[in-house]
C-alpha cells in the first residue's frame, strides 16, 4: 500500500508538466463492448481496436477508433466505387442500420470525445429544466475545464427457483459518475448499496468462499440473503503522451474471451495503479495491485492481512488483422516490506524472482487474436504456472506440470443475418493450477479466484448467442457445460487454487493410511468428478436510453458421479435496471 502512494505522489508531482486530455474507461458490462467488438471484426485492419484485449476500454481512444469508422463507412456509401486507398482498405465494413444506430448511442453516452454534431443529443423535455438535458445523463456539465455526468444506478429484478419457496431478488441502488478536470485529470465512481438472494447454488459459493461472488465483505440479510455495500473509484491522467495512469480500486480484465486465464473481472475489486503505455504497434501495460490472502472468516475490528501482486502484459500488432501478447505476473507477500524489485516495470520477472532465491508465486503466457474476412474472430490464451520439463516430457500427469488454455471464435452477421453473432469458447486448466505451496501466493484475492471462476482441474465449453433484431431489443442466449475434478473434505485433487498444492494428496494405496502420497495420475477431471450444465436465455428491452426491462429464464444441471448427488435448478426472473450490467450466475 504504501509503495503504491509513493508511486502515486512521483506521478502526480509528474503529471502537471507532460498531462493532456485524460479520459475516463468504459464501465463493467457497458454495452459498447458489444459495438466495439463487431466494428473491429468488420473492420479487420483498424489498430487501435486491436488492442480491445485490455480492459476496461479507454473512452477517448474507442470513441475516436469509431468516428474514424463511421467516416469511412460514409464515404463508401456514398461512393462505393470509390479508389481511395483507405475506403478499399475499409470497403467490406458494411455496417448495418442498427451498428449505426448503435455508434450514434455510442457517442452520446462518451459526447465528451465526440467531435461531431451533437444536437440529437439533447433532451427534447429536459426535467424541471436541470436534469436530463441531454438524453444519456442525469445530470451533465460540459464547460472548457470541466465535465461531469452524473447517472443514478438502479436494479431491481425478482425470480423465482423450482424447489424452493424463498424468492430470488436483486436489489441494487446507487450512484455513479465521471468527468474531468482541465483535460488533465479524469475521475470515476460507483457506489450501490445491495441485498440479494441468488439461487441455491449462489448460496452455497457464498457459504464455501466466505465472500459475495464479484463483491466480498456482506452481512446476512432475511432469510438466507446478503446485504453487502460496494464503492470503486479512480483517477486517470497522463505522465507522457503515450503512458497513461490510472490509480484506484475497481476491476480489471486481460483477454478476449468470455473467460479469462490470465486475469478476470469476475472477483472482488482491489486497490491498483496502472500504467499503460500505447506507442506505434506495441501496448505495454503494468499493474500494481494490492490484494487480501485467503481468511477463514472476517468480522470485529480485525486488519486482514495485506498481499501484492505485479502484472505486465504487452501486445504486439503483427499485421493488420492478427496481434499477439506475452503476459507475466508474480504474486508475493512479505511481513515487513514489499519487495521493490519487482516494481521494475520493464524487466522479466521470474528472474527477480530466483534471484533473489524467493519462492514467490510466478506465471507466464501468451495470447493471440486474429479477424478473418470481416466476419471471424479467432482467439486464445495459454498459461504457464508451473512445470518441470522433465516431469513435462516422461510424466505429463504429474501434479507439478501446471497450466491451461483457451480457445475461442467470434462469428459476427452469422449465415447473413444482420447483428446476429455467435461465440464458441474452451476453457482447460489442469490440477494444481493457480495454488501454491502458501496460502499467500495463491492467485486469489479475497477468497475469490484472479482469473477462472472454476479454479482448476477442469475443462469448459461456452456457447454464446447475441442478437439485436430491432435498435431497443437485446436477445442474449448462453450455454456453459463444464467437468470438474473436485476435491475431498480429505484428499486434494488440484481444483482449488485456495488449498496448498502439496497438502492432502491423495495416497499411493487408499487402503493404507500410511503410504506415500501420490505425485502423479493427475488429469484434467481426475477426482470426484462433476459435470455442469447451465443455460440461460434473457430478453432486454431499452425503454429509455440506457434503463432496461430484462426477461430470462435459467436452467442449472449438477451432478457428481459416483455419490448420488445431482440438482435440478430452474429460474425465472423478470426486472429493470438503470446504468448497470445485469447480476449473472454463470457457474
């Protein structure tokens, strides 16, 4: 912590000389995403888009990557036979009605870098003549040194779970807003107040983590429910003109699947500083995190304990369609300092780690994204954690060769059909990945996985369905079947990142309590092996810009094999919600 405000205080001492304009980042779930994605499918050779794998996205640079595409979209509309060289470089774009419906939407709701005409912006009945003068924002100023956008953040949704008599509610109240200050420091913030009931197998995460999936700290609320308050925040600013700063407490995600190996948003937000530094076709980016170690339980005036963990990651556009990534990270906790070598941010950092003879947590990897024909986009990760190559090479089962990878493919207009798109993605991590021999190292931050909800030891398939047949109605289908190789209250199977990797291995002969443990015959699904199947199908429909009324209907298969033990979970839920991304239950 202290290290971080040191880095901090250099940066702002900094950042008056070299700051320009400073842009805040895209929200959670904010449903440019989707947009963005298609426009840098379609577009295929646009480079700024190509480095969307790192988010939250940077509003400036999305929205100027956009103005740059609706431009050329115009020109080959208006002259598709047209041998301007960048119109034929772009004269596949063809983007639909609703893609320029939805980029109109884009840019009111970032006007702050929209540099266009900006009348159908404004509010035609603003209330009491204050509030809603424009239509994306409650509240709005937009002065030559300063602009806010204040928005109130509601969701309120009720269901019901087949086999249960309690209602399953969401109920969400907040505030949330950005702006910026003399174009040189950019600020955002959230805050909500939440009870929740989710359904049963929520309940159950929530009991066996000790934390609220997504959120942490909570009290229980009614009946088997969680009231739990959850505040993020940050200020963004320039040291250079191509590194940016950001310091805060919020979330963060490398990747460009539905899932992630290398770092997911799916967890508990932390205290980070971030630099990130876009020159030519490189994008370097180092995160400084501080993060809590697995506890058993929390309450009282009692300090949890403090642990860091330091990120680099830097992507490499190839060519026009295809970029690359390397990424690093090292988890680490010491009782009386941080180590300072390893806030180096350009250095590797496995080599400070052995140098220094530590036994610090440490995993490397690579990413790779590639658009093809305007219409595919291919994508992967591959996570090293830990092997030995020896072991890699004569005994591949062997509980020290740790590591897993994705695999996935984005089809956008699929069989023609305008703004439909699909994704298929593999997930498969093998035992033992993401914990270590401390508990301090693991890759979790407060009881919760870094990266893939499931932990390890399992392999996982998504399929995902987006279509927008009309500008205000969202049609979003979603199917994940997994198979997991669970551990025992007595024997560990390397599912969970939060048990120490050497402790509780199964035995070499189960029926002698005193034989060896065992150090191979580790497979993917090995254990007390469980499958899962969980589909959900959701309908929204955006009645004002950025309110929706969501419809969706559930279903949850469980089952573990040899114990007799499967569960059926149906749900229906119905709701509305205002500047905030629908609550999921996706494992």
């Amino acid at each position: 912590m202290q290290i971080i405000k040191s880095l901090t205080k250099l940066l702002f001492f900094i950042c008056p000389f070299f700051a320009t304009a400073q842009s805040t980042y895209l929200q959670q779930g904010d449903k440019a995403y989707q947009l963005l994605e298609r426009l840098e499918i379609k577009g295929k050779i646009n480079q700024g888009l190509n480095f969307s794998n790192i988010k939250y996205l940077n509003r400036k640079f999305m929205v100027q990557e956009a103005m740059l595409l609706d431009s050329l979209q115009k020109v080959i509309t208006a002259n598709p036979a047209g041998t301007d060289s960048l119109s034929v470089a772009y004269k596949d774009l063809h983007l639909s009605k609703i893609d320029q419906y939805n980029l109109q939407r884009f840019f009111m709701n970032n006007s702050e870098w929209f540099t266009g005409n900006k009348e159908s912006f404004v509010s035609k009945k603003p209330v009491l003549n204050a509030f809603y003068k424009t239509q994306a924002n409650l509240f709005e100023v937009n002065t030559k040194d300063f602009f806010l956008a204040v928005n109130p953040v509601l969701q309120l949704a009720y269901g019901k779970e087949s086999g249960f008599n309690d209602k399953i509610f969401v109920n969400t109240r907040g505030i949330t807003a950005r702006g910026m200050i003399a174009n040189k420091i950019g600020f955002s913030t959230t805050i909500t107040e939440n009870q929740e009931r989710g359904p049963s197998y929520f309940r159950q995460k929530i009991s066996s983590l000790r934390a609220v999936p997504g959120y942490g700290f909570y009290k229980g609320f009614k009946t088997s429910g969680v009231d739990y308050f959850d505040a993020r925040g940050y200020i963004t600013f320039n040291v250079a003109k191509y590194v940016d700063v950001q310091f805060g407490h919020d979330k963060n995600f490398i990747g460009n699947g539905y899932r992630s190996l290398f770092l997911s948003d799916w967890g508990n937000s932390y205290l980070f500083l971030k630099l990130n530094t876009k020159v030519w076709k490189f994008n370097y980016q180092n995160i400084f995190m501080e993060l809590m170690p697995t506890f058993s339980k929390i309450g009282g005036d009692k300090l949890l304990s403090k642990k860091y963990q330091v990120m680099h990651h830097l992507s490499f556009n190839v060519s026009k369609s295809v970029s690359i990534g390397v990424f690093e990270a090292i988890t680490f906790g010491r009782k009386d300092h941080v180590e300072f070598q390893y806030l180096n941010p350009i250095i590797f950092l496995r080599h400070v780690e052995s140098s220094q003879g530590s036994a610090d947590k440490a995993k490397a990897g690579f990413d790779f994204k590639a658009n093809v024909a305007n219409k595919l986009q291919f994508y992967g990760q591959f996570l090293l954690d830990e092997f030995v190559l020896n072991k890699l090479r004569n005994d591949p089962s062997n509980y020290v060769n740790k590591y897993g990878y994705q695999l996935g493919v984005k089809y956008v207009d699929a069989f023609g059909i305008a703004n439909l798109d699909l994704q298929v993605e593999t997930n498969r991590v093998r035992p033992f990945t993401f914990s270590h021999r401390d508990s301090i190292s693991t890759y979790t931050h407060y009881n919760q996985p870094m990266a893939h909800p499931l932990g390890a030891n399992f392999h996982e398939l998504i399929g995902i369905l987006k279509y927008q047949p009309m500008p205000k109605l969202y049609v979003y289908g979603r199917a994940i079947y997994y198979y997991q190789g669970l551990d025992s209250a007595r024997f560990n199977f390397g599912a969970s990142p939060f048990r120490l990797y050497s402790e509780g291995l199964p035995l070499v002969d189960p029926a002698n309590p005193l034989s060896a443990q065992r150090t191979n015959g580790f497979t993917v699904g090995s254990g007390n092996k469980a499958t899962c199947l969980n589909a959900m199908l959701q309908l929204s429909y955006e009645v004002k810009e950025n309110i929706y009324f969501d419809f969706s209907l559930q279903h949850r298969t469980f089952k573990l094999e040899n114990s007799g033990i499967k569960t059926n979970s149906t749900l229906f839920s119905a709701g509305i919600r205002m500047n905030i991304v629908k609550r999921e239950y996706d494992f």
